[in-house]
C-alpha cells in the first residue's frame, strides 16, 4: 500500500493509489461528493462518499487517523461543514464532523505544530477568517 498527502485545488479530483489500484476522489458543487470526474477510457464506477453535502469545494487526501488507510477531507461553503472522512478500507466512509460553522472554498494539510500529524488549514470565505484545526485523532 501506498499512501501520499495530495492537496488539490478547488473542484478538482484526486488520485491515491490502495494496494496497487488507483482510486480517484472529485468534489462537485452541487452537493455531491464522491463521483470521479469523467475519464476517457477508463472503467470507473462513482460510490458516494456523502450527498448532503451542499457546495463541496475542495478535497484533501491522506491518513489522518494512521490506520495506513487515505481519508477524505472536505469543507462545504454552503453547508457550512468542515468534516473528515474515515475510510474503512472497503469503500465506506464515516462522517466526523471537524466544524459546523465554516463557510469555505479551500484547505490545506499541513502539520502546523510539528508534532508529526497533519492538522487542517482553512481558507473561510464566507467565514472571512483563516483557521487552522489540531489534528487530535490520535491523541
Ligand atoms: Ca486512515
Ligand atoms: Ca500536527
């Protein structure tokens, strides 16, 4: 397994790499998360992450909580939702919610303490702050 830390723009998708097979991630605006962005060629089969989820503006990848299994970042702007993802590993996330009053566009993760963790960086539009969220899973 290989795991990487990918930070993605905006409305953009995402790539890991699970025991060798690529998964792709994607944020659509329309409340959806979940679906890949279409991909000429490819075989790929959309499971939704979360539906909820309104205006869902940027992704971030990597092992929060170091079960060696990627999880899923996002911020909602519309929602006003800060959450993470848990992957199980066979395709099923649970929700944790991080924050319920954060009205962003983009995040970062980054370890911002220097104790060897990732912790989230927001950029709240609508929330007109710059935050960063401790990264406690493991602790
Ligand atoms: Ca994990
Ligand atoms: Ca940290």
């Amino acid at each position: 397994m290989r795991v990487t830390t990918e930070e993605m723009p905006p409305g953009a998708a995402g790539q890991e790499v699970l025991d060798g097979a690529p998964l792709y991630f994607g944020a659509q605006s329309d409340g959806s998360m979940g679906d890949p962005l279409p991909a000429e060629g490819a075989n790929l089969t959309p499971h939704d992450i979360d539906t909820r989820l309104k205006g869902p503006h940027s992704l971030a990848i990597a092992d929060l909580n170091g079960d060696g299994k990627p999880d899923v970042v996002t911020v909602a702007k519309d929602s006003r939702v800060a959450a993470w993802f848990e992957n199980d590993g066979k395709g099923q996330f649970k929700e944790h919610p991080i924050s319920s009053d954060q009205s962003a566009y983009d995040i970062r993760l980054v370890d911002m303490n220097n104790d060897r963790d990732l912790d989230l960086l927001v950029a709240g539009f609508e929330s007109k702050n710059v935050v960063w969220y401790e990264n406690r899973i493991r602790k």
